[in-house]
C-alpha cells in the first residue's frame, strides 16, 4: 500500500519499487511505529482533529494489531514500501476510510526517527543487560581463582606477577564502561523527534511534550529541521557497539591463547567449543574466535553509517534510509554473540597450577629488587641499574634473577643484602601492590565488591528504564 500518489500519473517502475522498498528490513520498527501512532493519535485528539471517539477505536485497532503483529497473524506483503505503509494498511483493513485519519500531522520523516530512537533505547537497554550479565560470569570467575598467581604481560612477555583474579576482573571494567556509554547515550538522546513533521513541525498537533512524555522520552527535540536530519543518536549507538565488539575482541584473542597447547590455562566446555572436520582430535575455540572476528563488521557499520552522514544536506533525505541496516546487523550480531561468550566463561576451566607454574620465569621479580633498593632511599634510576646487572649475571649463570644466591646479590651490590630475599616471591610481589588499583588480595578482593555494587546498581538502572518506555504500552 502506497502513502503517496495523488499526483502520479503511474506507479513506480518495477526496480525503483524495488529499490525503495524498506518493509523487509524496518519492519523490525513495526512495534514502535504502533507505539508511537498510539501517541499520536492521542495528540491529534486533543487537537480536536480526532473526535475522542475516532480516536480511541483507532487506539483499539493499533493495539489489536500490536498482537497481531507479535503473534505474526499480521505482516507485511509485497506491495507494501516500508513499515509506516503495511502497519497503515493492517489499521485501514479495520477501520476503513478512519484507517487513513491519523496520518493527519506527522510524516513519515520525523515518524522514521521516533521509531528507530525506540528501537534503539529497547536494544541498546538489552545489550546492556546481556554485558552486565557477562561482567557476573567474570567476576565469578575472578572470585573463584583469587589463590592463583599468573605472570602479568606487557609485550606479551612476562613482566610482573598478578592475581590471575585482577587479569579477570579488567575485562568487567572495561565491559561497564559500555554500560556507561549506554547511559550517557539514554541521558543525551531521551527525547522525541516527533512533532517534527516533515521538516517544519506540525501544523496540527502542538502539544509534542504530552506525546513525548507518553512515548516515555524525559523532552522534545528543539529544532524540526535538526530533529529529522540528526542520525548522530544512531552513530553514537554504533560507536558503542563498535567498542563492545572491540573489547570482545581482546577477550577473545586472550582466551584463544589461554587455550593453545603451550599456554593450557583454560580448558572449554565441549558445548562452547567446535570440532574440525578432517582433524578428529580438534577443540577448537570458535566462541572466542568469533568475539575477536565480528568486531570487523562492527567497526564497519559505524563508518558506513558516518560515511552516509557526512556532507549530507539538513532535512531528510532518503540517503537516510541506509541508515538502518547497520544498526541491526550491529545489534543482532552482538545479541548472537553475548550470550555465548558469557557461556563459555560460566563452563571454563581455569587451570591453576599451570597459570602460575612459570609465574617467575623471565626475570619476573627484577621490579621488587629495584623496589627493595628504593626504600633504602637509592634512587629509582640508580635502582633500576643495580637490578638491570643483577638480571645480567642471572643471564649469564642461565637462570632467573630472583635464582641468585645471597652472595650473587652482595656481589653485584652491597645494599642487596640477605633482607632481600623475603621480597623474592610472587606472593610478596603481588601483596606489596595494596593500593585501591593494585593486584594485592585486598585490593582486588575490594574491587570485584566495587564491580559487584556497580553491576546491581546497573540492573537497577536497565529496569527502571525498560519500565519507563514500555509503561504506555501496558495501560
Ligand atoms: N523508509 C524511510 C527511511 O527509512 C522512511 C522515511 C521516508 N520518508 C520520505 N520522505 N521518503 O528513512
């Protein structure tokens, strides 16, 4: 069903109809585009262009058609351009010629941004959900191994020791501050486009604060032409998911190599991990293969959509219709993935003994001697030195530094006396670490609290919000 022809002399050609056509994939908006014609609706009845009659069988028939929609009795066909034209035919086919009423005041331009902002706020609230689920399962995990000690990496290379907890729990800091992102991005973009109309505001409804408040968002946009021009909302959404897919990545490239042969930190579970179908003896580690190779497609659909913006003249223009495809690859993919990955942490084994077996290997102790050095009031650089030779001599005797005999270390320097020895070990290591950031038992025992509070006052958060913008839909 056309919203549009009057002054046509034919329909479009086959392939324009082709072209145009959105139904297929914004049809995903066909719950919100209900939401907000219910809004709507209500809008143009206090304008008196509805009689409250008029408008509440139109109401009933949106949300009969709302069930129908969920219980997929209704859908789209294949005359039908976009969602706005199939939901518009499944209301005429209930009301008749009142079908076509509540179009009066609004187009389809500020209709489209109302509709996806919805979508947006729904998914964006469920991916935050499913990260702050995934921030449980590793912070469960980093209490569970708070015993073990693990070399600590830079350049890939052993550097200092660590509570194999601390490694864990960085991926939850990391995860919330896309929790965070999702909040400012709720803050920012809470309010509603629509009222717009199609560039100029509309002639008929003037009273878009009562429909924003009813649709849930906390303000109106300010400015029409800016209102249905803005796609900033969605660039900033696909920069969130775009950094989310990054930091999968990471965790993904650090589990697939906790999980090689030489490494053997972690073992999967046979349900979080895929065969090869040549080599019967393969276990492989897809799940995180697949958190570090979707990221590609993330980062992609932001700079397609920003390459679709830039240079764009203000008001709509149907360049904007390509603005949809990217956001719901990036969040179905992510909503795909996110329960996976979690899977995989909640049924890994972490192999302890074998995480800290050669937690000193690589000279890991050298800092602790130049520490040791600096509360004898040497300075740091001069520490730093006395170490350096102290690695080496243990180079030259084929051993570690922390290895040497307590004449080895008097021989080097005369301040590296046999007090020394009691900061020798991973244990001292980590445990002299207490400051809030540290990798000391306490510190990190405080820490996993810290996220442990930060994540309950998320899951807060994320209800009261699905709450706030679902509540129209339950009256
Ligand atoms: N399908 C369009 C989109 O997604 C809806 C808005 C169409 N507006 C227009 N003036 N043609 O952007």
């Amino acid at each position: 069903m056309a919203l549009w022809g009057g002054r046509f002399s034919s329909g479009p050609h086959e392939s324009v109809a082709k072209l145009s056509r959105s139904v297929d994939f914004d049809w995903r908006l066909a719950q919100y585009e209900i939401r907000v014609n219910i809004a709507h609706v209500e809008g143009l009845q206090r304008s008196k262009i509805l009689t409250s009659d008029e408008a509440q069988k139109i109401v009933v028939a949106l949300k009969e058609l709302s069930q129908d929609v969920a219980s997929g009795s209704f859908t789209y066909n294949d005359g039908d351009e976009d969602v706005h034209s199939a939901i518009e035919r499944g209301i005429t086919a209930k009301l008749g010629e009142l079908g076509g009423a509540f179009r009066a005041g609004r187009s389809r331009n500020d209709l489209i941004v109302t509709d996806f902002k919805l979508y947006l706020i729904d998914h964006l609230l469920e991916v935050a959900d499913q990260v702050v689920h995934l921030a449980v399962s590793l912070d469960a995990a980093a209490l569970n191994n708070m015993s073990v000690v693990a070399p600590g990496f830079t350049h890939l290379q052993h550097a200092q020791p660590i509570l194999f907890s601390h490694e864990l729990a960085k991926h939850s800091h990391a995860l919330l501050r896309d929790v965070d992102r999702i909040k400012d991005w709720l803050d920012r973009n809470s309010i509603s486009p629509l009222g717009s109309g199609a560039l100029a505001g509309s002639g008929l409804v003037p009273n878009p604060e009562i429909i924003a408040a009813d649709l849930g968002f906390k303000g109106v946009t300010r400015n029409s032409i800016d209102a249905v021009s803005d796609r900033d909302f969605v660039a900033e959404a696909l920069f969130i998911f775009a950094m989310l897919g990054i930091h999968l990545s990471r965790f993904g490239e650090e589990f697939t190599i906790w999980n090689t042969q030489e490494f053997g930190w972690v073992t999967l579970d046979d349900a979080f991990s895929t065969g090869s179908s040549i080599m019967p003896q393969k276990k492989n580690p897809d799940i995180a293969e697949l958190a570090r190779g979707k990221t590609g497609r993330f980062i992609g659909n932001l700079t397609a959509l920003l390459v679709t913006l830039k240079g764009l003249p203000f008001a709509y223009n149907r360049d904007l219709q390509e603005d949809k495809e990217p956001v719901f690859d990036s969040v179905e993919q992510l909503l795909t993935l996110l329960p996976a990955v979690r899977g995989m942490i909640d049924t890994a084994t972490f192999h302890g003994d074998h995480i800290s077996s050669d937690v000193l290997k690589g000279h890991a102790l050298a800092t602790e001697i130049a520490d040791f050095l600096v509360r004898k009031n040497v300075s740091f650089a001069h520490a730093h030195e006395i170490s350096g030779k102290a690695v080496a001599l243990a180079d030259i005797k084929g051993m570690d530094v922390h290895e040497l005999s307590d004449s080895d270390f008097f021989s080097v320097d005369s301040r590296l006396d046999n007090e020394l020895r009691a900061s020798l070990s991973a244990k001292s290591a980590i445990e002299a670490r207490g400051a809030i950031n540290g990798t000391s038992t306490k510190s990190v025992t405080t820490q996993i609290e810290q996220l442990e509070a930060k994540i309950r006052s998320s899951s807060t958060w994320i209800t009261s919000e699905r709450n706030r913008f679902s509540g129209m839909m339950s009256t």
